[in-house]
C-alpha cells in the first residue's frame, strides 16, 4: 500500500516500483482505498491517472467519483498491461537500477490529477500486482563457471557423471526454468590438494596448517602454469591465496584477518607447479560449522582447470572454532594428593592440574593467546559495605598441546584459610565459555577453591635403636643413632622414631631400610632406590612430638667381611603435604648408615708437624736432623699439624681430635671435629688457616692423602693448617705436644711424649730482619739485589748512573734471624709492607757536575710530592720497581717495614747501622741527563811512526793506526762501554758505502776498544795500532780499486747511564757525520789513498871486474824510486857457483830515497 497526498497543484506523483528491464507483462491490475481525491464542484468527478516512467508516460484514464475501486471496476480502455509493455519496451524509458547481479531495473509511478479537489486529499494505492516473464543468461560474469565447478569438486565421483544441484531461493512467488546449458570444457589442466595430517577443522591453536597442491598443464594443450589459487568458502566469510611466479604468494581477501599466511614453498615439477601453502588461524574466525576449500589454477591461455576440493565438517564440532574453555582442573598439595576443592590443604606450593580446549573438541587453542591465572580473594572494608576484591598472584602463558602441570609459590609468609581462584584471562576473538557445574564456576568463570596452609614441615627429632632384647619402655635401653655409626646386628633390631610439628603429625612413617648383605642384589655396594626394604614405623598419637616404632631384620650383616651396612631413610607427610627430611636412598644421601658390628676404641698411630712447602719438622734423634732451624715453627707461617689415627668403627665415630702444642700451658689447644668438619681453637695464639685459595683448609684424609668418601674407612689422619702468632711470650724451650682423641661411645686416648707414639716436638721463633749479603771479593751483590731494567742498561747501579725515568729493579728479602744464623734463608709467608722513601736532592755543582733541586717521596721518581710509597709482598721476597727522577742528581732511598703483625720486630734497623753493605736499610742511585761528548780538537790519529794524519790515509799505513781524543764527561764511563768505528765511503753523506768494503767487511762499520784513563773534566780515550783492514793479503785493495774512497770515523759507547756519546756517527738524515773540526789534523774524515814505494836497479859495478881466488871484491848498486813514497830499500845479495844453489852472502838496507831518487 502506498498513500498519496494531492499538492496545492491538484496532481500528486507516487507508488512507485520496478520491473527487471525486458520483462514482458501478461497481467497486472492495481487498486486503490480511501479515496478522497474528487471534485468539489461536481459530484460525478474524480481523477485522471497515469503511469509514468521517467518522462514518458501513459494515459490510463478517467476514475469517477469512487472510494474505492480495482480491476474490475476500471473502464475498458484503461489497460494497465498495455501500459506497461508500451513503456518496458520504449527506448526512451531509462533503467534506473543495476542490482549486485549486473541486472537492469526500470522504475514505474503513477500521477493522479483533479484540479477541483482540495488539497492535501489522499488516496491508498493497493494490490499491485503483475505477473511478466523475463529471460536471463547466467555465465561467467555472474561466476556460473566457477560455481559449476566448485559443484563439480565437491562431488566424490571419479568418472562418469556428476549431479551439481542448482537451489533457487526467493522472497516473493514466481517461477524459473532453465534451458539451453551450454558448458565449454577441455582436457589438460589438473590440480590436485590435500591437507596435512588430515586435519577434520581449522582452529587457533598456533598450529601452522599446510595444504599440498600440485598444478599441472599438458603440454598438448599449448599453454603453460600462470597463477594457482586457494579459497576457502564459509559462513563467516571467503579467504582467497593466490600465488604466480610473478607475483609470488598473495592474500587476495581476508576479512578480519581470519588466517595468517606463513612462509610457504614452490617448487617444479613435470608440467607445473608443487605449492606447499602455510598459514595459522586466527582467533577471529568465529565458529563455523563448514568450511569447504578449492585449489585450482589458471593457465597462460586463460583456461581456469577444475579445482580440487576438500571439505572440513566434523562430527560433533565446528570445522572453525575460536571459543575456549577450562575442561579439566585439579588441586594437588606438595605430596601430589588431590585436594577437596572447598577444603583443601596444602603448603606454600600448589600444584594445579587441568586443561584447555576448545569448545567441544579435543583441540587446544594457541598457548600464545591466552594466559591461566591464579587469583588471591580479599575483603576490601574501606567503603560503608565490605566487598571482596581478587588479587592477581600468579600467571602463565598457555602451555602447548593445553595440558597444564603448574606449581606455584604462595610465598613463604602465607598461613591459615586462604580463597583462591583459577581462569583464562587475554583470549580475544572468540569467547571464553565456563568450565562444567561439577567445578562451581563463578559469575566470571574461574574455578574457586579454598585452601588451609601449613608450611611447617614435621621435624625428625631423633632415630634411636633399641639396646639388645630389652624392655623397650625405659628409656635408658634406647641408644641414639648417628650417620655412619655401629649397631649389633639383630633378627628383631626395634627402632623408636621421634617427629614433632606444629600442626598434623603424620599417622605413619616409612622406614626404607637396606641390609647390605641381603639387599645388594648385584653386590655392587651400592644402595640403589629398587633395593630398599620398607617397613611401616605406627605413631602413639602423642601431640607436638609422637614416636613411630617398628621393627626390622639385619642378622644378614653379621661376622662378615668387610663389615656389612645397613641404610635407613624416612618418608612421610602431614595434612598439608609438607614432608618430613628424614634423607634418600644412597649410602651419602640417607639419613643413618651404621656398621654392623660392636663398638671399637679409637687410637692415635703419629703427630707430626709439616711446614707449608711439606717438609716435615725433625726431633733431634732422626737421622736427618740439621738443627734447631728444622724443628722450629716460626711465627706467621702457615704448619700443618698432622695427627694419623684408626678407629674400627670408622672415622665417622670419632668426636673429636685434641692437640695440646705443649705440656706446660692450656693456651695453646686445637680441636678437630669430624662429623661436621670443623676445626676449633680459643687459643689467643693461634690462627687456624680456612680454606680458601691458597690453602684446602683443616682436612680428615685418607691415609693416601685421597678424601674421605666410605664413612667406615677406619685408618686416617688429621691435616690441621695453623698459623702461630708473633710474639708469644714463655716459648723459649723445646715444646713437648699431647694428643687426645674420643669416639662418639665416650672411649678416649691420649697420647705424650715420651710414649710408644711417635710425636715431634717444636721450638718457636719470631724476630726478623733483611737479608744482607755480598760476594766481596769479587765485588758483589748477592741481596739486596739491584738492576737497571731499562735500556740504555747501566751494569752497576752501585757505581754507575743510570738514566733519567730508568726502571731500577730493587730485589731483596726478609728472614728469620734464628735461620740467619745457621745459614738457613727461611722467609716470612705473611703479607708484608715495605715504606720506600727518597729523600730530597740539593742543589749543587760538586765535581764540576750541575746537580738540580728535586723534592721527596717514593720508588715513583717522576712524583716529588714528598710521599713514600708502600709495597706490599708474600713469601718474604720482594721486587719494587723503583723508577728514576728526571734530574740529574744523586738520590738516596731508605726503606722499612711497617705495619707489622701485633708482636712482630724487624731488627733490619739496628743491624744495618753497623753495615756498610750498598742497600742495607737505604741504598743511592745516581742519574745522569748529560751525555758525553768528544772534546773538541782532541782526535788525532797517527801512522806508525807517529806521524799525524791529516787528510788522508794511504794503503801503506791503514794497517796501524794509533788514535787518541778526549771525551768530556762529568759522572761515569766505564772501561769497555766506548769505541772507535769507522768505514770506507763512496759518499759518506748518502751512507752510500764504498763496494769493495761491503764484500769484504759487510755493510756494518768496524769498531775497536778504546781505552779510557780520567782526566780532568772527563776522560783521555786511545787505542793503539789499529788495523782498519782487517783481512788477509789477498782481499786488501788493489790501487785500480781504490778511486775518491773515503774513511769515516766515529766514536761509539755510552756513560753509565746509558747516554750515547756524542762524536760524529749516523744522522738524522742519512748521512755520516765525521768528528769535526776546522782543523785538518783534528778531523776524522780521511780520504783513502793507494801509496808503495817502488825501486829498480840502474846500473851495478864490480871490483876488480875479474877477481881471482883471495880476492877482495867491492860491489856497487845504483838504486831509483820509481814508487810514489819516499822509503827504505833493502837488497839481499846473493851468489851461486857452478849452478847450484843461491847463497846469500848480504843484506844492505838504504837510507831514505825520496821519490825519484838515487842511491848507491
């Protein structure tokens, strides 16, 4: 019905509908009700109507003056049908709609005019109806291929036909017919899909879900593999994954983010494409019973292959599921009994049990996704009406797999009736639905449960056994039993329990119990958990502390060897699960181990006393005694008293160990106690060593030195780390030990000098002083001991200086002096102190030396701020580094010891104030910052004859040379640290050396010793026929070798403290410098020169020219110099007869021939 009011225009346009467009109308029929629309000036007239449809319209009358009217009553002419099929079939009617299919619609309406009715009368159109037909073809645009075959997919025929069934749905009647099917296939296009593990849904439980396809295209068929596809179809929504090599893996539509896409895989094969899609579902997805899925593919020809399917519809459940639930819980106390949810009880830990699903499935959801939560209820009383509050205490993420075991720590201070509660809280996405009534749920659905805590554990107070077959209700005939302890054997041994605790003592204990000789299945000694016995111990009920007895069978242990164990462990809990310790199963872990044997006394076998190096001390009757020195303990040093012993029983019987140090005083007493390993002492003088880096501490040990791990080894000793304290009073006299030992039976022995134990006696030393000691007669320091470390080296700080900021290394040591007598060094292992201070240095210019200020203070010589330095050292020796000040000055140290122990002398003081040893109690040490240099005009080098070269020097006299020179040096050279080098150049100044040189010499320089004598201002250095060509004949230069060669010479060598001497040598820039000076004879630049002298005979005269037989003959020579050198000749004058052999018969040396000169 549509209601139509008239304007002010007398027209009114309305009712409007639509028709699809190519609709063919074979009926139709309108009415109208409540007609008010007439004139008002004729009775007989009411309206005129049309139907329009855009701006076409169609006349369909004139209506009387009715109320009311339909089909029926309309004139002849007025045919509604023919309206709308001349209007449908109009081009110029438009189409007003376009539906979500692509179909075209055409709006209709009606315009009622009467010109003389009022205004704002109204009419109701009614009963339209009409009845067209209209054809539609249904392809690929309304996806009628897609849908086809996804028909086809799901279809479980494998050949042959397949039904895909067509629904149609309407909201109004009518009717629809199909016809003319035409449906295009070809073969070659195959995808197959198949889903890991078979999967029956698809749920948030963090799973990564894989689907396998494979995609393949014939190659009959031209084409090739282009994009494959997954879509899956629900109620809640599509998802569609596409993956192409050009574009790889894409989501195409995913609403809400229902699933996400994880790394996933291609890869070829024949014909196409193996595609392994991952993804994991997300909470999101809201339930849904179905979800089907199709894989397929196009191809590079367009052609869409038939998808595979697979369908997701459990039984029972949603194939989508994203609700989630506590399915199972449980309280468990820490003995793993299940609690009453409404009255539990428990300690501080609560173990809880349960877990997570989703809603009517065994699956569980992402542990990432939600987290279990323990809250603490409580009473909030600060408003007018208290209301409870939950308090979060505790909380997890969800576990894997939702099966949950979780311990938590009520804290340690929780007690009495507590109200907790248990639910999921941060799951999102789908709802979290309450647990099943049988765990009460409340409004929030948490699990409540309440809780009684008692966090006090029953306490074991005592495990006695009873005394043989004795009346076992007096109390004296129970015997205490310790760890490690004898008991006779017994066929009915009792043993009598006590447990106390502040709350519910246990109803009964369970005494684990294993006889050696009747449990140890495999004989391996060793207790295993599956061997023990168990027998029941039933309590008297009695409140704080109850007794369990019992009874149990160890005569299997009896007389055997070795010596049977018995085993014993508790087990039991109290309401609230706290169990009592009564040990485990194991010899080491339970809670009694006894022998099965009778009580044995113990016995001391030796006592002997051991330095920290190991070495024993000596009574004076053993074959290697020395004397006092090793049979005194001496104060500060680290003993070992060593005490051997046995007790049958084992060492775990013993109490204790006594060692009296002396018979003659109660203040010298040390106590060793087994079972706990502790060692104990209220002696003012001694110090027991604990174990730490340098020491493993008072120690019970096997007799091999190996631990204690077998409590009934019954042969030990006793290694008791002390220190003795200085300066004890009234210990001047040998020092006679008593030793005592007692078992846990009361049986004691004790032990003195004098009886059939061996035990050694000590004496006691303390005073201390520096070790001085000399070699004098070779002049040397033995200790202290002092060294330049520092290059440039000075070999003797004593009397050398040693250069500015050199490092001096002060070595010495501290000994005993009842040691020191004997010749025997025994050091102090204490830590000691060492004060260094240097005292300042004045100013002043003694022996010609510019000595500068310098203030006090320590070893550090660059610091002058008058503070010494302390040095602290182990063992008695000690190595300080003492750094030199930077001025030149002479610089005495004193050292001492400070901060001694309480009653500790150092006499180094007194000793060394009648020494005159370098370093006994202070020592000096000289620095020098000069450098010494050669004087100038002081070189001079002479030839053989003592000629002075200048200039050069010549083949005829290079093989000695004497040289000379002055080096002017105000503090300290030393005999042997200074030389003459030289070397042959081509070019000195380019270091270019002369060839001939290198083959012979190599490329280093030649040096010779020069000899140092003092001399005012320094010191006269010479060396005396110095051969520059060292060499034999046949490798001296030849006169065509040598052209405008060069001799360098230079002084090398240092002062004491190291400064190089300063007198020609390498530069900076490469060159060689010589020993300067304007002075050619003062110059150490030489050229070298080839120069012989060379004779040959003129002319020779005998007289008489014919001698006779007696004859007086006189023989003339006339000789030139033909060389290049003035020189002597000598001729040797010889005489043959008969041509035998030569004689010589004279030999005459000339006077000087100068060069071209005659003699005869």
């Amino acid at each position: 019905m549509r209601t139509l009011t008239l304007g002010l225009s007398g027209s009114v346009e309305g009712g409007e509908f639509m028709l699809p467009v190519g609709a063919t109308v074979s009926a139709a029929e309108i009415g109208f009700e409540n007609n008010h629309i007439y004139s008002t000036t004729d009775v007989n007239e009411g309206f005129s109507w049309k139907l329009m449809s855009g701006l076409e319209e169609f006349d369909l009358g004139e209506i009387g003056n009715m109320s009311s009217a339909s089909q029926e009553s309309y004139p002849q002419e007025m045919n509604f049908t023919s309206a709308l099929n001349t209007l449908m079939q109009s081009s110029l009617t438009p189409t007003a709609h376009i539906d979500a299919n692509g179909n075209g619609w055409k709006k209709f309406r009606f315009n009622i005019e009467s010109l003389n009715a009022t205004s704002g009368s109204t009419i109701d159109l009614v009963g339209l109806d009409v009845v067209y037909d209209v054809t539609h073809y249904i392809s690929d645009v309304n996806d009628f291929a897609w849908e086809l075959a996804q028909g086809v997919a799901l279809s479980s025929a494998t050949s042959g036909l397949v039904n895909v069934p067509i629904a149609v749905h309407a909201e109004s009647g009518g009717g629809l017919s199909f016809s003319s099917l035409s449906v295009l296939t070809t073969p070659g296009y195959t995808t197959t899909a198949s889903l890991l593990n078979n999967a029956p849904g698809l749920y948030p439980n963090g799973e990564i879900y894989e689907i396998t396809s494979t995609h393949t295209v014939s190659p009959l068929t031209g084409a090739s593999f282009e994009e494959a596809y997954v879509v899956f179809e629900s109620l809640s929504g599509d998802i569609e994954l596409t993956y192409s090599d050009l574009d790889g893996f894409t989501v195409v539509e995913n609403p809400n983010n229902y699933i996400t896409l994880q790394a996933s895989s291609v890869a070829d094969i024949t014909d196409g494409k193996e595609i392994t899609w991952r993804f994991v579902v997300n909470s999101v997805w809201d339930d849904t019973e179905q979800v089907r899925i199709f894989v397929g593919q196009t191809a590079s020809n367009g052609v869409n292959g038939l998808p595979d399917s697979i369908v997701l519809a459990p039984v029972g459940g949603n194939a989508v599921e994203n609700d989630v639930a506590v399915t199972t819980f449980s309280v468990l106390n820490e003995e793993g009994i299940v609690q009453d949810l409404d009255a539990g009880n428990a300690n501080r830990y609560v173990r809880m049990l349960g877990s997570v699903r989703l809603e009517a499935l065994d699956v569980a959801p992402n542990p990432l996704s939600y987290y279990t939560v323990v809250e603490e209820r409580s009473i909030n009383s600060s408003g007018e009406t208290p209301v409870f509050e939950w308090t979060e205490i505790a909380n997890q993420t969800g576990t894997i797999g939702g099966n949950f075991d979780w311990t938590i720590d009520l804290g340690p201070a929780t007690a009495g009736e507590h109200y907790y509660r248990f639910l999921l809280t941060g799951y999102e996405g789908g709802d979290t639905v309450c647990p099943s009534s049988e765990y009460r749920p409340d409004d929030a659905c948490a699990i409540p449960f309440n809780l009684t805590i008692d966090q006090f554990s029953p306490e074991l107070v005592s495990v006695k056994v009873l005394n043989g077959q004795v009346d076992p209700n007096v109390e004296s005939n129970w015997r205490s039993l310790v760890d490690d302890t004898w008991v006779i054997p017994s066929n009915n041994q009792y043993v009598k329990v006590g447990v106390t605790d502040l709350q519910d003592l246990p109803a009964t204990l369970d005494l684990h119990y294993w006889v050696e000789y009747q449990h140890d299945a495999n004989s391996d000694g060793i207790a295993d958990e599956s061997e023990y016995a168990v027998v029941v111990l039933t309590g008297d009920g009695a409140y704080p502390t109850a007794n369990y007895t019992g009874n149990y069978n160890d005569l299997a242990n009896q007389e055997k060897d070795p010596v049977g164990r018995v085993s014993m462990f508790l087990e039991g809990y109290d309401l609230a699960g706290n169990s009592i310790e009564g040990g485990s199963y194991g010899i080491f872990n339970d809670e009694v181990t006894y022998a099965s044997m009778p009580s044995k006394s113990p016995e001391i076998l030796e006592f002997n006393i051991e330095n920290s190096a190991g070495r024993p001390l000596l009574n004076s009757n053993h074959p290697s005694y020395e004397g006092d020195w090793n049979q005194t303990m001496y104060a500060g040093n680290e003993y070992h008293l060593i005490v051997q012993a046995e007790d049958r029983n084992g060492w775990r019987d013993i109490d204790y160990i006594q060692v009296d140090l002396t018979n003659d005083r109660d203040d010298l007493t040390l106590y060793y106690f087994p079972r706990n390993e502790t060692a104990w002492t209220d002696s003012p003088h001694i110090t027991i060593v604990p174990e730490g880096v340098d020491s493993d501490g008072p120690q019970l040990l096997r007799m091999d030195g190996d631990y204690l791990i077998n409590p009934f080894t019954d042969e030990f000793y006793l290694d008791l780390p002390i220190r003795i304290n200085w300066g004890i009073v009234g210990l001047q006299s040998l020092a006679s030990p008593v030793i005592s030992i007692a078992d846990l039976d009361g049986n004691d022995k004790r032990k003195i000098v004098g009886s059939t134990t061996e035990i050694t006696q000590w004496y006691y030393s303390d005073g201390i002083r520096l070790d001085v000691r000399t070699d004098a007669v070779n002049d040397l320091m033995i200790t202290p001991y002092f060294t330049d470390v520092s290059e440039p080296f000075t070999s003797d700080v004593r009397e050398g200086y040693v250069y500015p900021g050199d490092t001096v290394a002060f070595e010495g040591q501290f000994a005993y002096i009842d040691g020191l007598l004997d010749s025997v060094y025994i050091l102090p292992e204490t830590e000691l102190t060492l004060e260094v201070t240097r005292l300042a240095a004045d100013q002043s210019t003694a022996g010609g030396v510019q000595y500068f200020p310098y203030g006090a203070g320590g070893a550090d010589g660059t610091k002058q701020d008058g503070q010494p330095t302390y040095h602290s050292f182990k063992g008695g020796a000690f190595n300080i580094n003492i750094t030199a000040p930077i001025s030149t000055n002479e610089y005495t140290y004193q050292f001492r010891l400070i901060n001694l122990p309480d009653g500790a002398v150092d006499i180094t003081e007194a000793f060394c104030a009648s020494s005159t040893s370098y370093g006994c109690g202070e020592f000096v040490i000289k620095v020098d910052a000069n450098a010494p240099s050669v004087k100038s005009n002081t070189w001079t080098a002479r030839d053989e004859a003592g000629t002075v070269l200048e200039e050069s020097v010549s083949t005829s006299n290079f093989r000695c040379i004497d040289i000379s020179l002055q080096i002017e040096e105000k503090e300290a050279l030393f005999q042997g640290d200074v030389s003459v080098a030289w070397k042959f150049y081509v070019d000195p100044t380019s270091d270019i050396t002369w060839p001939f040189y290198g083959q012979i010499h190599g490329i280093d320089p030649l040096t010779a010793p020069l000899s140092l004598t003092p001399v005012a201002g320094g010191y006269a250095a010479s060396a005396e026929c110095v051969d520059l060509w060292p060499s034999i004949d046949q490798e001296l230069p030849t006169q065509e070798q040598i052209n405008n060669i060069e001799v360098v010479f230079w002084i090398v060598g240092a002062d004491s403290a190291g400064s190089a001497v300063l007198g020609g040598g390498p530069t900076g820039d490469g060159s060689i410098a010589p020993i300067y000076s304007g002075e050619a004879r003062y110059n150490s630049l030489y050229n070298f020169i080839y120069e012989e002298a060379s004779y040959s005979v003129k002319e020779i005269d005998l007289l008489p020219r014919s001698p006779e037989v007696g004859d007086s003959m006189t023989l003339t020579i006339e000789v030139v110099n033909t060389g290049s050198k003035a020189g002597e000749v000598t001729l040797r004058i010889q005489s043959v007869v008969d041509g035998g052999i030569p004689v010589t018969e004279k030999t005459v040396t000339s006077p000087l021939i100068e060069i071209d000169g005659e003699v005869d």
